[in-house]
C-alpha cells in the first residue's frame, strides 16, 4: 500500500504516439533576416554606441532619452534601416499547396517586416502545407520556428531548421531544396505547472503574454512603450522623456540581453506553451550556379504529423486498483486469522471438556 501511494506522488509518465491531419495544425513560421551586421561606426555618429542604447533611446554622454539621433532629425524606422542596411525590396515569397490549387499554379505569399534586436529588420510569413519558394540576391539567413514560440524580440531556432541562401563570395548563388518533417509534442498533464495551454490566436498567446510582463516594465521606466514596438501608447519621438537612475541601470542589463537574442527577465513569468513543434529539414537538393536570385524551397509532403502525448503512467485508477487490492488482501488474511482462533478455541474446549 505505501509503495503504491509513493509510486503515485512520484507522477510518472509515458508518451503515447498518434497522428494528426496537417490541415488540423499551424504551420512553422519562416522568418529572412539578411546577413546585415549591426553598424556601430555609424550608430555612434547619431549617438547611439551599442544595440541596446539604440533599443532603449539612451544617448551617449547624455541624460536625454530619444529614439530621433543625436541631431533630432531620424525616426526609428530610419535608423534601423540605416544601421542594419537591411533590403528585402526584390524578397520573393510564393507557394503551392497541391490540395487547393486546380492547377499546378504558385500563388504569390504575403510576408510582414518584425524587429528582432540581434537580427534587424527582418521578413515573416507561414510556411505552406504543400510548398514553399523564397527568393532574394542578397546572403539572407532563413530561421524556421514553431508558431507558438513565435517572439518579437528575440529569435530562438535551437533544434528548428535554420540556414543561410544567397550570393556567394564567388558571385554564385545557392538554391536549396528541403523537405520537412514536422511533429508535435504535448505536455498537457503539467498544465498550469510546467508549461500552458496558449489558445492558436487572440490575446492568450505566449507573444502576448511576454507582452504584456514587458508592457509593464516599459511603462515603469518610460511611461509610454518606444516607438520600436508595434503597440498602441508609443512614445512621441519628438519629446524628450525623462528616467530614473535606478531605471537607466535596469535598462541597461534587460537590453544587453535582448541585443544577444535572449528574453527580459520579466518576460521569465510566461511558462512556456503545453504543446510544442519539432521541426526538421532534410536537404533534397543544392545547386550552384549564376542566375539573378538565390532560393530556398520547402516541400511538405507528408499530409500527417507524428503526436507525442504525455500521460500518467500511474494514475488515479491505477492507485484505487492496487488500493482495492491491497485491501481485500489484508480483509481476507484478517477473515482467515479469525477463523483459525475461533477454531482453535472450539478445539481447545472440546477436549477440555468432553473427553
């Protein structure tokens, strides 16, 4: 009964594989970032020494807080564009999908421009569930991540499919051809400890909920949320804002880790999702020659996904059987304890007494 009662505080588990139609799931989430170094000479020239004082609109040698230069005459967006020298005017995004098209016909795909602190501006778009075709002639690093990880600020491709295409030192160019696997893995039995159960869409989300801890932050030290972030209650980029020393030394030390690719400490509160993508790229294909673009394509070929579920290898029922069993063991050894005393007494008296 004790081992039984321990074995179930210990809460083992097992994983249980299934499958599930692709067309049930969300896609990975292909981002381009081009191979675009951070410009210091030139962001110190506009009053900006490091990642992170640009990020935080710090001036250097000064207590004035903007995101505009040093000569009041840039918004964000320039400096970005200027210190990154990023280009995505010629990206080219399409796709097929087999199980939609009457034709075997690519249709053109609509990529949105983020901020990632370490990376600059970069390019997001979904993967299709048939193929996917990206073009470009500038070296471009091309990160694949599970749609529920998705992250403004920082860019986490461990384990996922990643790679650089484009021009080479030669003046060649790279076409790559992958297929990609994809499977899922569902922790739900920790939810609430481990790990949450984001919805796909809306404001319950891992974005949102990092967000929002941020949001807070932000709020704390500037009273407005800097013009870099695509949210309501920005900073006016004319108006100089001022900031606490204590705030000055705490935005120091979170935007040194976001210019390295790593979360704010507050967005630490956010558990991570319950269920999460393994995505692997397999290379079909490589060549090199001199067209005008380079590429990178992405079949999906396998209409399922391969379900990795989390359950109790020993739970509640499990428990109350060996419970059951443990106690109509002990009821039953007791029954035939007292049968034996009784018939012992019997015999005992019988020839006590009648002989």
């Amino acid at each position: 009964m004790e081992h039984s009662i321990s074995k179930y505080v210990e809460y083992p588990v097992v994983s249980l594989s299934s499958t599930k139609s692709i067309n049930d799931i969300q896609m990975p989430i292909i981002n381009v970032c081009q191979d675009a170094p951070f410009d210091y000479k030139t962001s110190f020239q506009y009053g900006y020494k490091w990642i992170e004082d640009l990020m935080s609109g710090q001036l250097t040698g000064t207590d004035k807080i903007t995101w505009r230069g040093k000569y009041n005459n840039m918004t964000i967006s320039n400096l970005l564009h200027l210190l990154y020298k990023g280009n995505y005017s010629n990206l080219n995004v399409q796709t097929y999908d087999p199980e939609i098209s009457t034709s075997y016909k690519w249709e053109n795909a609509h990529s949105e421009e983020f901020l990632l602190a370490s990376y600059g501006n970069c390019r997001r778009t979904n993967i299709s569930k048939g193929s996917t075709y990206i073009s470009i002639d500038r070296k471009s690093l091309f990160i694949i991540v599970d749609p529920k990880l998705k992250n403004d600020f920082r860019m986490d491709h461990i384990g996922n499919g990643y790679g650089e295409f484009g021009p080479t030192t030669e003046g060649n160019y790279d076409y790559f051809s992958y297929y990609m696997e994809i499977s899922l893995h569902d922790s739900r039995i920790f939810a609430g400890k481990l790990c949450k159960d984001y919805d796909d869409n809306g404001n319950n989300t891992l974005l949102m909920c990092a967000w929002n801890a941020l949001e807070k932050k932000l709020l704390e030290w500037y009273g407005c949320i800097p013009p870099w972030a695509q949210y309501s209650n920005q900073c006016e980029e004319n108006k100089t804002i001022q900031v606490t020393e204590q705030s000055r030394k705490e935005m120091t030390e979170e935007f040194n880790r976001l210019a390295v690719g790593q979360d704010f400490k507050v967005q630490k509160s956010c558990l991570p999702p319950c269920e999460t993508m393994s995505i692997k790229l397999k290379q079909l294909k490589h060549i090199t020659n001199n067209p005008d673009a380079a590429g990178v394509r992405i079949d999906v070929t396998k209409k399922t996904v391969d379900v990795y579920t989390l359950v109790r290898a020993y739970d509640e029922f499990n428990l109350v059987v060996d419970l059951g069993s443990a106690l109509g063991l002990w009821f039953g050894l007791s029954a035939i304890s007292i049968y034996d005393i009784i018939a012992e007494v019997f015999v005992t008296i019988k020839n006590k007494y009648y002989h």
